[in-house]
C-alpha cells in the first residue's frame, strides 16, 4: 500500500448509518491518501450521497469513526469544516442573488479582506467562464452554469479536500467534459477529490481509486485496472433480430446470459481466435445465423455485474427521485 | 480574529444576504405593508363614524378614531412583516446553499440571526411608511423625544419577539405556504386585541383573552407614549414579559430546529 507514504486526507472505519429499519451504509471502511481522486461508485439509493453527507458533516453517523484532514470528524467538526469543500448534487448557489454575490457571499464567510474577496471572485469566475453571466441571478444559469458556479463557490476558501457528490449527473456529454477536465486541474494542483459518481466511465476516467457500494456496503476496492482484473475477461455479444433463432441459439450454447428484450446473449470469453471459431461452430452446428457478434473486452460494466449479480440499474436512469437535504 | 469577532461578521454578511433579498424581490415586502396601509385607510374613511362612536362614550370625532387606530395598526404592520419573514425563512431552507452553510466553518446561527436582523430592518422601514400614512391623514402624537424615543425601543422589542418566532414557524414549515398560515395569527391577533375597539366593549367572556394577549398591552403602552393616554404598571410589565418571552422562546426553538439533523 502507498498510504504511509502519503498523509491520509479521509480515513473511515466501520461508518453506518440507518433510518427507521432501513440501513444505509452498513459499516464502511474507507482511506483516501492526500492529493488523489478517490471515487465512490454505485448505483442509485446505494448510499453514496449518504456517505458524502456524513465525512462532510451534514449529518452524523449512527456508528464507526472517522478522522477528515487529521480532524476527527465528530470531535472537531468545525475543523473538519474548516479544510473541506462540498459540492452536493443539487445546486448549492443562491438563487436569488447574482453569481457574482454568491462568490463574494463565499468570500466573507471565509473572512477574506474585501479586496481579497474581490480578487478571488473575479479568478474564479475567468476560471470557470462565468464572467459573463456574473451579474445575473443564479436562478437563470443553464445547469451546467449553476454546477461550475457551484464548484467555483466551494473552491473560494481554498480546500484542501473535496467532496463532490455525482458533480456531472443530469449534465450534457461538453459539460461533463469540462467537469473532468475541471476535477483534473483541482488535483494538479494537489487538492483531494472525493468524488461519488454512477458512471462507471468517470470513476475509470478520473478515480486513482474506486470503491464500489452497493446495497450499503462496498463491494470491492482498488484501482480501476485493479477491479478490472477481478472479472476474468471478456464476453461475446451475439444479437438477433428472428425470436426463433435467438430461442435456438439459446438452447444450443452454454453458459449464456439471455436478455430477451433485445433478443441478445452474452457468452463469456476471452476474445481468442480459437474461441470465436468455438462459438461459430456451434452456432453452425445448431443451424442458426446471429445478425450481430461483437467481441468485448472486460469494462467497470462487467465488474459490476460480477460484484452485485446485477447490472448497474443507474446508468439508464437520471429521473429517479433522490433524497434531498434539509 | 477571535471567535466571537468571526461570528459577529458571520451575522453580518448574512445580514447583507437577507437585504439583498428584500432589495432585489421587494414584492413580499410590499404585498405585506400593503394590508395595514389599506385596513388604516378603511378604518378610518370608510368605518370611521361607526368605529368613532364605539369610543370616549361616542363623543369622538374622526380625528379622535386617527389617534386611537395608528398605533394598533402599527403593531399589525409588525406581524405583517414577521408572516413574511416565516415565509421566507420556510423557502430559503429549500434551497441548497443552506446545506453548503452547514458544511462551512461559519457561526451556525448567523443563517437565522441573519433573518432576523433583516427583518427586523424591515420592519421599522414598513413602520415608518405606516407611521407617514398615518400622518399624512391627520395622526398628530404629542410624544416628547423621550417618549419617541421609547415607543421606537417599544418597536423594536416587539418586532424582534415576533420575527424570532416567526423565524421558528418558518423552520416548522415544510414550504413557504405552510409557513404562511402557521403565521396568519400574527396578524390576526391585533384584531382580537385593542387595535380597533376598546376591550371594554368586547363581550365579558372575550375581555380576559383581549386584554392579556401579547398585542394589547404593547398597544396600550405605545398609546399611552404616542398620545399621552394611560398606560398602567399592568400593560408596561406585560409588554417587556411577552418581548422577553417570546424572543427567548422564539430564539430557543429556531436554534433547535436549525440544530437538527436535516431530514433524507
């Protein structure tokens, strides 16, 4: 492990919570060394923003530790506070009040002389091209307007960690570019990200390490060549457009997985020669002629699937309800 | 800086917040002094030989019913103000900049003292409108500075005991009409109260309640040192024991429901 290498920007032991009879986070266990991008991944209702609520202090675990920039998080919260920034999933921006105001709102309550306020504010808002809508309200920026305003507001007290939770959920695929290419630059220049996501492409594309929570628990972690290796390889994708010989070719190979919907199997495989001419044979041998075969190589898709049985349920789905914050 | 100086600048760009607010969507503001302005008016053009017969055994004139009037349509302009502030105290703890507060380094507080402060702002604002129409059509006080100065004191004990409790009712709320009705009774109480009618012409079994609610006496008082009329050592104390009161209530609740862990 590089962790005594590095300080340990976010330590978690054994964090539960629960409310009613329903547990959310089931006793998690997470260390993030300084100046990473730690991703936790997971579907919807998988306790992610739970999590992001509790190692912020929003809100208090029913049990298990955790110490935030050498601060325990319980004990010293207003230090905890103090070296943290926080952008949540929904909007954190004042809406009644221009961009601008929000920034300068940020600096007083970091108690930045005003000048400083000033110099801050006019960086951040170049920085995240909000200049121009600088003196309008909040409330009329595009989504992706009201997210890197968040971001800029969180980065006024300069953090040394921080928490953002699902930060490209409901953006266009640009937006979600500059949102990368935004969380990159915060790391360059040795910020911690905590960063929750249920795209599997931005935990692969931005994480040092990923955690994969589901059903309250983390499932795996480690980095994402590391999780990649616990599925062994690829499969073969064979699509057919005649019900019946879908229902042959579903018969006549093994170890399949259907999906009658879209008239699909998935056979597991690594993608070798002598592999492919097994899976024709068959398919010869049966008689049946499949319209699409494609071979994939082992994605964070696979991975999921081989660490809960199911497939991720969140990557169609951005109109779920989520829970809000009060 | 001490702790207590970065809570005292915490309370003030919170404050700044809230007027900032007030300043860009005055219309809840206005829409709230609207109401004691019209009912003023009402009273006195359209009611006011009828209501001026109800008092000095029904020897007063028009101006007479002026000088009984302002000073309980005052105190309604204060609870006025306080529906807004639950009102807007109810919507601001939808929006998400409340949990990035939680999240920050600041007083805790200063979210809530904030609202106060501004409201309270905006209260001796809509009192001094108030207090112009009054004038305008024929208020006269005889106050000297002295007594001036202590109905303004009065004005501002009152407005901070009914914004603090406002302040609780708005965080009571699930959403800003919700608020608004649980604060209806701020309004509604003056009513009830001294501000139209003497109580001694409430009926026996109303008198008790008229008398003692918290509007009354601060109307009485604010009477007794606008117009010279009597005041009393019953009303004077009732007065500061509902102010104090109901600001510590008021103040303790609003802490506590800010304190609890936000719901998921």
């Amino acid at each position: 492990m590089t962790t005594t290498e590095h300080e340990l920007a976010i330590v978690a032991t054994g964090l539960r919570k629960s409310y009613g009879d329903k547990t959310v986070l089931d006793g998690i266990d997470i260390q993030v060394p300084a100046g990473t991008i730690f991703s936790l991944l997971g579907p919807n209702g998988a306790g992610k923003t739970t999590a992001v609520n509790i190692l912020s202090t929003l809100i208090s675990a029913d049990g298990g530790q955790a110490r935030i920039a050498g601060h325990d998080l319980t004990a010293e919260a207003q230090a905890v506070r103090a070296a943290i920034g926080v952008t949540g999933q929904f909007s954190a921006v004042d809406g009644l009040i221009t961009g601008e105001e929000n920034m300068l709102l940020m600096a007083d309550l970091h108690h930045l002389s005003r000048s400083e306020g000033r110099r801050v504010t006019a960086e951040l808002l170049e920085r995240f091209d909000l200049t121009e809508a600088a003196k309008k309200p909040a409330s009329t920026y595009s989504g992706g307007m009201k997210r890197r305003l968040d971001i800029a507001m969180t980065l006024v007290g300069n953090p040394r960690i921080i928490f953002l939770d699902e930060p490209t959920t409901g953006l266009d695929p640009r937006s979600r570019h500059t949102m990368w290419q935004i969380i990159r630059e915060l790391v360059s220049g040795g910020t911690t990200v905590f960063l929750t996501t249920q795209y599997l492409e931005e935990a692969d594309e931005l994480a040092d390490r990923i955690a994969v929570l589901n059903g309250g628990k983390l499932v795996a972690q480690g980095s994402a060549e590391e999780l990649k290796r616990l599925v062994s390889g690829g499969h073969v994708r064979l699509r057919f457009s005649d019900p019946v010989a879908y229902e042959q070719a579903a018969t006549a190979l093994r170890e399949t997985t259907r999906d009658d919907e879209t008239l699909t199997l998935q056979i597991p495989s690594g993608g070798s020669q002598r592999e492919l001419r097994a899976i024709l044979d068959w398919l010869d041998a049966a008689g049946v002629e499949a319209d699409e075969l494609s071979v994939h190589t082992p994605d964070l898709d696979d991975v999921f699937f081989a660490l809960t049985g199911s497939p991720v349920p969140a990557q169609s789905t951005q109109t779920t309800a989520k829970e809000t914050v009060r | 800086m001490s702790a207590a100086t970065h809570a005292l600048r915490d309370n003030l760009t919170m404050l700044r917040r809230n007027l900032l607010h007030a300043r860009r969507y005055p219309s809840l503001t206005l829409n709230l002094l609207l109401t004691p302005v019209i009912l003023l008016l009402l009273f006195v053009y359209v009611f006011g030989n009828v209501m001026s017969a109800g008092i000095n055994g029904g020897t007063a004139d028009r101006s007479e019913y002026i000088a009984y009037v302002v000073p309980g349509i005052l105190l309604m302009t204060i609870g006025g103000i306080a529906i807004g502030t639950a009102v807007s105290v109810a919507m601001d703890m939808t929006e998400g900049i409340i949990a990035r507060f939680r999240t920050m380094a600041i007083s805790r507080t200063s979210v809530l003292i904030g609202h106060v402060a501004g409201s309270v702002i905006q209260s001796l604002m809509a009192l001094a409108v108030v207090l112009g129409v009054g004038v305008a059509i024929g208020f006269r006080p005889d106050a000297t500075p002295l007594e001036w100065l202590a109905a303004a004191g009065l004005l501002v004990l009152v407005s901070v005991a009914l914004i603090w409790l406002a302040v609780g009712m708005g965080l009571a709320s699930p959403n800003a009409e919700g608020a608004s009705n649980l604060a209806q009774p701020l309004m509604i109480l003056p009513l009830l109260g001294s501000a139209f009618v003497p109580v001694d012409a409430m009926p026996g079994w109303f008198r008790w309640f008229a008398e003692y609610q918290p509007f009354s006496p601060a109307i009485e008082t604010l009477r007794g040192l606008l117009m010279g009329t009597e005041i009393g050592t019953k009303n004077a104390v009732l007065t500061l024991a509902w102010c104090l009161g109901l600001s510590l209530l008021g103040y303790w609740w609003s802490r506590s429901l800010f304190n609890r862990e936000p719901r998921q």
